[in-house]
C-alpha cells in the first residue's frame, strides 16, 4: 500500500444554489452635496425606517473620527448636524483639493465610548455589532480651493 502522504484523490462537484440577498429590513438613508470649496458649511437629509441612534465619522482612509451623533426617528427626515452645530470643509496642509469619506453608522448600540478608530480598529468594531442592529453609509466628499 503506498503512503498516504503520497496519495492523492481529487473530487469535482457542480453545485447549484438559488441564492437570495439577506437584509436586516432596515432603511437607511443619507442625502447631501459630494462637492465643496474650502470653508463651506453644509448637511445632510437622513431617513430611516427604524429609530437609532446616527454616528457621523469623518475619514480619511487611515483614521476614523467620531463627528457627530444624533438620534434618528422613524419615517421622518432628519437633518445632520443640527442644534446649531455645523460641518464645514476644510482642506488640510494647503492641498488645493482633497477626498474625505463621510461614514454614518445607524446602530441600537452605544458607540460614544471612543471617539477615534483607527480603520482596522474601525472595521473591527463594526463586524462586532450584530447585522441585524447595524446600517452603515459611505459618502465620498470633495472638497477644493
């Protein structure tokens, strides 16, 4: 008999799967410019179908920095930032244009424990939050001189 480590056998199989997206129900949207000059003061429209509470971070692909949070009610818009609060867009070192991603994470969780996330630390802590209590938005923003 020839050894096992030596011996291999090789098996193909066809599978056929109907494959359905799964969803956790929830809406959540978010609407607002993607295009700034420096020193521009904007918003942005959320909707949800669910409340939540809104955590608005500010990236920029390395670093993720908690700039907002709010509390979002169902089937009604909601403006962000509000209360007399503002975001602005400010070009950083003198760069005569720039890319920010925007992220906003709709959760029943509390997520005020930290305010900045590095992205790996960032990604982790959002795969630790169940799927079914979790909607995150990505809007890309561009901001000129």
């Amino acid at each position: 008999f020839p050894s096992h480590d030596k011996c291999h056998e090789v098996c193909q199989i066809d599978l056929k799967a109907e494959v359905e997206p799964f969803t956790n129900g929830t809406i959540f949207n978010i609407s607002g410019e993607t295009y700034f000059k420096h020193g521009d003061v904007f918003t942005f429209s959320m909707y949800s179908n669910k409340v939540g509470n809104v955590y608005v971070y500010s990236t920029d692909g390395e670093s993720y920095d908690m700039v907002y949070t709010t509390k979002i009610l169902p089937e009604r818009e909601t403006k962000v930032p509000a209360n007399g609060y503002k975001f602005q867009a400010l070009l950083k070192n003198n760069s005569k244009i720039q890319k920010e991603q925007i992220v906003f994470v709709l959760t029943g969780i509390d997520l005020t424990e930290r305010k900045s996330y590095s992205r790996i630390e960032f990604n982790e802590m959002i795969k630790n939050i169940p799927f079914s209590d979790r909607e995150v938005v990505y809007h890309n923003i561009n901001i000129v001189r």
